[in-house]
C-alpha cells in the first residue's frame, strides 16, 4: 500500500500539495486528475522518494519512502532524462545497472510493442518516440508501484492504444498503477479509480464503475464538474 | 472498441460477449479468455473484465471451472432464452425512441410494417 497522510508539500510561499491523506492499495489503476499545478506532479515525487515533504508522511508499506522503496516503485516523469549519445539499447543498460528489477527481456517486449528498435539513437527520436520510450524502460521494471506522469503527451492516437496495452500488461493483483494525464478520455476505460486533486488538495477520489452505475457520470464529467470551466479537458 | 464513458465498461463488453454467444461466434460450452486476457483484448481495466464474467455468470451464461478457465454454458435453450432477451430489449429501444418522436405504438409498429 502507498499511503500519504497529512503530506504537504511547500516552495517558499507557495504550497504546492496541502495536507493530502490518500491510500492506494494493490490491484487499482488509479488515475490522478487536475489541472496544471494542482500538484500531482509534486504528489508522485514525494512518493517517487525524489522530493521531500514539508510535513506529514508518506508510506510505502507502512515505511517512510526512500532508497528502499525506490526500488519497488517504478516513476516515470515528464521530464526527458536520457543523454543524448545513447541509443534505445543503451538506455536499457542504463536502466539494468540503476534498478536490480529491470527485465531486458520485459524491455524487448515493451520496445516491439511500442514500434521501437535498440539502435535508435535518442537524439534522433522523435517527441513521440521519446515518450513512448520512457514508457517502455519504465515498465520494463518488475515494480510494485508504477507511477507513469503523463504517459499519453505527446503521442499520437493510435501510440495510445499499444501505451494502454502495455499499462494494462503490468497489472496484478498485487501492484499499484497510478497514471496522471490531462487526456481523460484516454484513461476512461482503463483506470478503475479516479483521485481528483484541486488547488494542491484532495478533492475527491472515486470508483469509476461505480461513478458510471449510480450516477451515469464518467471521469471526465466529474472531472468538468470538480474542476469547472476554466480549464476544460483537451 | 469504442466505449460510452457514462455507461458502466462491465456492462458495454457484457453486452459485446453476449451479442457473440447468441450468433455463435463464442459457442456453447466454447472456452472464454481468461480476464486478464479479456482486460487486453478489450483495453480495459482487469477488474472491470472479472466483473464482466462475475455478472454473465449470475445470468447462467457461462460458469468458471476451477483451474480450467470460463466457458460458455451448454445449455442451448438458455442461449435461446439470451437470443430473445436481447431481441425484445432491441424492440423496446425502437419502440422508446419512436414514442419519443410522438409514434404512438400502434404507429410505430405498422411504420415497421411498411417501411421494411
């Protein structure tokens, strides 16, 4: 379970995730959803072990995050993170000696899957190619906790559909996936769990299905309703 | 497939997998994916497609064999019962969405006769 409570998160003046308590259990696709700077980003950092809160905590199996829970828990960021000399196998070698659960062979599934061979060179790919490739080295771990911050920007329509196929190949009852996109529709079917961050706060968090029975309301009309005009989704 | 966000997913491939149990296309007593190949095949969330199977289960359309997977019933009459459920329930939205166009039933039936 990752588990944050009370987690806030501050730069300054500015409060980018305030007293936010959330589970996430095992066997969820969970989609975070908000706008631009309601802090999901700074959220899956925290949890990623890459940035420190400002107070509260955050769990991962009943542990404060860090070096050993980095090795279970699979980010991806939106940042590009890759030097511009290597190629699509020496990212993979790159991943293999920073993370003891990287799977070579997980890597070649996920590269064919997503159209892409070892001897690109990443300073050739194209914004697409890169996001689809960071994709793949992500899941190429065999990670408790997938995180993956905005996996559909950047890739085109039918990319979409291979990223969906490859998200849905990590699942097991026994691991977390959390995705944040401003592509709502893209995670409709997908996610089975919806947590809507607002302003830095935990708006609401919902169960999709559920959403869809009670209310006949899907994410993106919670979404429109949470959230309200001002920032519509693309 | 393409899928309406506002309808539950379970029930959209629900109705997908029914629609091939009655033409045959998934015959009875034929073997179904496992969920998580159906969640693939779908592209949908692995608990939505185990619920798929708990709720055609709970119908009588197919039934889960421990170690050996989901099959299709065998039962040929209670696919024929599922052959005209899903007709009648296709007659009812013809006959809803004519009475939304003012057709009494009357009209909307001899509408069908002479149009088709």
């Amino acid at each position: 379970m990752l588990e944050s409570i009370d987690l806030t998160k501050k730069y300054g003046t500015k409060t980018a995730v305030e007293n936010v308590s959330l589970r996430l259990t095992p066997g969820h696709i969970y989609a975070m959803l908000g706008p631009n700077g309601s802090g999901k980003t700074t959220w899956m950092k925290m949890a990623a072990g890459l940035v420190k809160p400002t107070s509260g905590q955050i769990l991962f199996d009943g542990t404060p995050v860090g070096i050993e829970s980095r090795k279970k828990i699979a980010y991806m960021s939106t940042e590009p993170y890759f030097y511009t000399w290597m190629t699509v196998r020496d990212v993979g070698k790159y991943y293999g000696d920073f993370f003891e659960d990287y799977s070579p062979e997980q890597y070649g599934r996920l590269l064919a899957e997503m159209e892409l061979t070892e001897d690109l060179k990443t300073s050739t790919l194209s914004s697409g190619m890169m996001a689809k490739l960071k994709i793949a080295v992500t899941l190429a771990r065999d990670a408790h906790v997938y995180m993956l911050d905005e996996p559909f920007n950047g890739i085109d329509l039918l990319a979409r559909d291979a990223i969906r196929g490859c998200i849905l190949s990590r699942f097991s009852p026994d691991r977390i996936l959390l995705l944040s996109s401003h592509l709502v529709e893209e995670m409709e079917a997908i996610a089975d769990q919806a947590v809507f961050i607002k302003a830095g706060r935990l708006a609401e968090t919902a169960d999709l299905e559920d959403l869809r029975t009670r209310e006949g309301v899907s994410m993106a009309d919670r979404y429109r309703t949470i959230f309200g005009h001002e920032e519509a989704t693309k | 497939m393409q899928y309406d966000p506002n309808i539950p997913i379970w029930l959209q491939v629900m109705t997908r997998i029914k629609t091939d149990i009655v033409t045959g296309k998934s015959p009875p007593s034929g073997k179904l994916p496992g969920a998580r190949d159906l969640a693939l095949a779908y592209s949908i969330n692995p608990n939505t497609a185990a619920r798929v199977y708990q709720e055609l289960e709970k119908e009588g359309l197919c039934e889960t064999r421990r170690g050996l997977g989901t099959f299709v019933t065998a039962d040929a009459g209670r696919v024929k019962a599922l052959r005209d459920e899903m007709a009648r329930k296709a007659a009812e939205d013809y006959l809803t969405r004519l009475s939304l166009l003012g057709f009494t039933r009357e009209e909307a039936l001899n509408k069908l006769q002479e149009d088709f």
